[in-house]
C-alpha cells in the first residue's frame, strides 16, 4: 500500500497548506468532540443530576447550557473548513491526474492505441481517477481527522482514569483495538481483487459504449440493433455482478466493527456496574471510549476503502507506466535546412508478427515526385508512416537528409512534413480551424488559398457559416469527398518540404481529382512528393514509380521503366 501511496504523494505536495490548515481544523473537531463532549457530559451530570442539593445561579446553567451549542459551533465550523480543504485537494489530485495521463497519451506511440481499447482508456481516465479521487479525499480526511479525534478521546480517558484512580475502561480500549484490525484485514483481500475487477468490467461497458457511437450505421445497416444491445447488457450485467460482489464485502466491515465496539461497550457497562461506578464517571468514560472507538472504526473503513481503490490505481498505473516507445533522443542533431531527402537503409518492419516490409532500400532525391503503388495490403501505407516515425523500423534505419530519424527531435521532423492519412480524421471544430490544423498562425486568407487548392473553396462558401461552420464529430456533417479535401487544404497549407498523399484523392470524382492535380502541379514543385494512389491520372505526376508488392519493392523506377513489370501490368490492365 505504501508503495503505491507515494506515487501520489508528488500529487498531494502542492496542497501543503491546504492540508496543515485542514488538519488544524481537523485538530480543532476532533478536540471539540472527543474532548468537549464527554466533558460536558460529566459537568451536567455531576454538577446538576447527582448533586441534586448545589444550587447554581441561572447565569451559571446558561454558560453550562450554552456549553453543548459551543462545542458544536466550534466542531460545524471547523470540520466545514476541513471538509471544504480537503475536498479542494481530492479535487486537484483528480485534475492533475487526468492532466498527467492525457499528457502521457499524447507521447505514446501509435502501437500502444492500436493494441489498446479506447473505450476502456476513457474508463481509466474518467472512472478510475474518479475513485482515486474519493479515496483520497476520504483517506486524507479520516487519516487527518480520526487520530486526533483518537487522541483527544485517549487523553480524556486516561485524564479521567488518573483522577478516579479506574485504569478498566483503558484496558478495554487498548483489548478492542486490535479485534477491530481482524475484520479489516480479511475483507481487505476480497476488496483488492472485486475492486480490479469491477474497474476493468466497467472499462468494457465504456468501450462497448464508444465502439457502437462509432459504428452508429454499421449498427443500422446491418441490423445489429439487438445484437448491440445485448451485448450491452451482458456487459452492464457482468459490472453489477463485480460490484455487487465489491459491496457485499466493503458494507461488512461497517456492521461487524460496530458488533465488536457495541460489545465492548456492554462489557464496560459490566465492569462499571459491578465496580460501582457512578453514573458521571461510567458516562464520561463511555463518552471518551466510544469517541476513541468511533476513530478506530473510521480509520479502518478508509484503509478498507483504500484497498478497494487498489485495482482502479493499477489501471491508471497501466497506462502512466506505459513506456513511449517513440522518443526525442537524448541529443537530438540540429537538422537545418530541409531538401526533402528520404533514404531507407536496409528496413525491415514488423507489427507485432506480421511482417509488413522486407528489407527496402532505395534513396529518393529532395525534390523528387514518386507514385507509390500495388496491391492492396502491399506496404505502402507503412512505408509512408515510417517515413513519419509512427514506428521504428524493426531492422535497418530512414533518413532525412542524412540524418537518422531518431536522431531528430520529433517534432523538428514532423514539422518538415505534410502528410494526408489514408482515412483523416477532422476535429469538431469549424472549417476553418479543422484546415489551420496544417499551419495554426495561418492567416485567413491563407486557409483560403489552401481550401482553394485542395478544391474545397467553394463547398465551403456553400456551408451554412462558410468557413465558421462547425463539421461536427469526425466531419459527420460533411461527405467523404468534401472532408478528404479539407485534409489535403490542411497538407497545402503546411508547405512542408515533405508531402506524403495516402489516397489523398480516392473519394474524389475525376473531374475534382483532375482540379487538385492542377493545384498539386504547382504544390510539389521543389518539394519531395510521395503519393499513395491507384488512380493512374494521379501517377502522371511522378517521376518515379515504387511498386509495392507483399512488403517488397518491386520494380522502381520512371513509368516506362516499371510498365513492363507484371504486378505494374496487372494494375494498370484493371484501369
Ligand atoms: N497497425 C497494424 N497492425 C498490424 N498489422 C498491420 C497494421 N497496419 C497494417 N498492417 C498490416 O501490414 C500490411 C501492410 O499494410 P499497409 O497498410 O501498409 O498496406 P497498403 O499497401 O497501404 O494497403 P492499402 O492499399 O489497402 O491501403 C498488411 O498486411 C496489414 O494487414
Ligand atoms: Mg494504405
């Protein structure tokens, strides 16, 4: 537990403040309700109900009986400090937290969402900081809070034990302690295991979520509607049986310390009667023993809390701890300025085992257009994606005007290319600021001319807010032709020195895709240009053809060049 509770201490160190002030005013209930209390109990029943001949003035019963009021006053108002504080910094925790994970998604490399589901990444980052949260508040609260409260009742006990000469009531405290640690540590183990597994199975009911939004018209076209929901319901039945498990034992530990404290306290009844106790001393003495028992209780259930939050801190840990396998080296070259030169030295890549290139080598001079073409399947997307450093070559090494990519700070090589993905993706943003994606200072006018090359300029005039028009969840407000070309306007308005096309234009109709050609004649000028396309209009471009076939190259070279290569024959006879 200590081992895990320090990971969290970075998180809790900025609220020192915070914390000694709550735990002043922790201080401040705790005396005032295991020390006040009790003794207002004893000064009524002493000083008023047993010694029925003193007489006290009514100024005198009006301090007593305004006693009670002031010791709650005091104990409401500071443990509203304390909750409010300590509140303050659950909630920060959370903040930071999330800030944290999000910032650490955003360095993990592709490989890590390809394996992982986004849906229960969402789980982590919504559900299981939330847990975390409630514990902390609940751990830093009662941690703070109940051992003064302990104490103050502790001191009072042994106060009153010292002046009535009566150590029974302290013998019990110190007998109850230890039989109210038993029931903790045998939940503890269910609570730990029902906990992991109530937080993963929630994770399936976010990702079942998440998937079926995305699959909104699959779901309809396929009659999957039933199908979907059952399968929901599976999943939200497997979450209610996990947490009904949790429950069963996280609501035991409440009952059965309240047998074990209940007990003692008869036994002190007991012990008092047959001492020959008076009432006033049996009453302040319950009063103080009660108070330290209640601590004790409470402590206990934020341990048992605490271990209930151990599977949904595992979670978050997963994916804090989840190393980016894409890094800025340690001393990152300078690159200067960029001609465009790619060189593959011998690269062989692998997802996991599928073997996607064999062994490419060729150099592609600054300022060169290729094609990139074959089958479906063949490589040509890794490739470009290599070339991106998505991933690091399992064998072999790229470079960009000879240097190795990983010898480059990312961000100096990404920001040298503009690349259009096979199927983009447009944030729910308006036009405008889906194509500044490309260039963020972009001026106006720039967006413009962008749209206008990508041959969007006038669609986008036609929207309902022109270029403010908000395209709505992955552009859903828009058709596949009109969002890839606000993918290609981000591309034209980068002006990179690299540009990488994957079927940048294979939703267009051929009268579009012969305007952007125009656009792209000019674009690529002095630019080294890859274009991922099966269309052979848009291989016109090229000077130099690379087919792709099963993760080799195989023929390279201008069009007359590779037009007698089979698997180049074979392509252009289906045209
Ligand atoms: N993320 C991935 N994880 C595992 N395997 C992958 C992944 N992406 C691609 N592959 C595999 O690698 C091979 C090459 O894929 P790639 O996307 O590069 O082909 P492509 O030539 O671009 O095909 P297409 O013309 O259909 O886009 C394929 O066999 C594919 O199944
Ligand atoms: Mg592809």
């Amino acid at each position: 537990m200590w081992k895990q509770w320090k990971t969290l201490v970075p998180y809790l160190r900025p609220h020192r403040r915070a914390f000694v002030i709550a735990m002043l005013c922790g201080a401040a209930a705790g005396a005032a309700s295991g020390f006040g209390a009790p003794f207002f109990m004893q000064r009524v029943f002493a000083g008023f109900f047993e010694d029925t001949g003193a007489e006290h003035s009514f100024g005198y019963q009006i301090f007593i009986a305004s006693l009670l009021p002031g010791i709650f006053f005091v104990r409401g108002v500071s443990l509203y400090a304390n909750q409010y504080l300590l509140n303050r910094v659950g909630q920060s925790v959370l903040l930071r937290l999330r800030k944290d994970l999000f910032d650490h998604l955003q360095r993990l490399h592709l490989g890590f969402f390809e394996r992982e589901r986004s849906g229960d990444i969402v789980a982590r980052l919504a559900a299981d900081t939330t847990q975390i949260q409630n514990t902390v508040i609940i751990l830093i609260k009662e941690g703070v809070l109940q051992p003064f409260i302990f104490l103050g009742g502790l001191g009072f006990l042994i106060f009153l034990s010292a002046r009535e000469a009566e150590i029974g009531f302290l013998l019990l405290l110190f007998a109850i302690v230890p039989l109210m640690i038993v029931p903790v540590r045998l939940i503890g183990r269910h609570l730990r295991r029902r906990g992991r597994q109530m937080q993963d199975a929630f994770g399936d009911v976010s990702e079942a979520i998440s998937e079926n939004l995305r699959a909104a018209a699959e779901v309809r076209a396929f009659n999957r509607e039933e199908h979907e929901s059952a399968r929901f319901e599976a999943r939200l039945q497997a979450y209610f049986a996990y947490a009904m498990k949790m429950t069963k034992y996280y609501i035991m530990t409440q009952p059965l310390m309240e047998i074990v404290a209940v007990t003692v306290l008869s036994t002190a009844f007991l012990y008092a009667y047959n001492q020959g106790l008076g009432s006033s001393v049996f009453l302040a003495m319950g009063g103080g023993l009660y108070f330290t028992v209640d601590a004790v209780k409470r402590l206990a259930r934020a341990l048992n809390e605490w271990q209930r939050t151990e599977g949904a801190f595992a979670r978050v840990r997963q994916v804090m701890d989840a190393e980016p396998m894409i890094q800025d080296p340690k001393d990152p070259v300078e690159p200067g300025a960029a001609e465009g030169a790619v060189t593959f030295r011998g690269v062989s890549f692998t997802y996991g085992e599928q073997t996607a290139l064999h062994n490419i080598d060729l150099s592609i001079e600054g300022g060169t257009v290729c094609a990139l073409v074959g089958p479906s399947g063949a490589g040509k997307s890794t490739f470009s994606k290599l070339i991106l450093r998505f991933y690091d070559p399992t064998v072999g090494s790229i470079l960009l005007d000879g240097h190795d990519l990983r010898s480059m700070q990312l961000a100096d090589l990404r920001e040298r290319i503009a690349y259009v993905p096979q199927n983009p993706t447009l944030f729910n943003d308006t036009v405008a600021n889906n194509i500044r994606l490309g260039r963020e200072d972009a001026t106006d006018a720039e967006v413009e001319a962008a749209a206008r090359a990508a041959h969007a300029h006038d669609f986008i005039e036609a929207l309902p807010e022109g270029y403010a028009t908000n395209v709505g969840e992955n552009a859903g407000r828009l058709s596949g032709g009109q969002r890839q070309r606000l993918a290609l306007a981000r591309a034209f308005l980068r002006s990179a020195p690299v540009l990488i096309l994957d079927e940048a234009t294979s939703a267009l109709d051929s009268a579009s895709e012969e305007k952007i050609r125009d656009a792209l004649r000019r674009l690529i000028r002095g630019r080294t240009v890859l274009i991922v396309a099966h269309r052979f209009s848009t291989i016109e471009l090229a000077e130099r053809i690379l087919v792709f076939e099963g993760g080799r190259i195989v023929a390279d070279g201008n069009r007359d060049e590779v037009l007698t290569h089979p698997v180049f024959r074979e392509l252009s006879d289906k045209q």
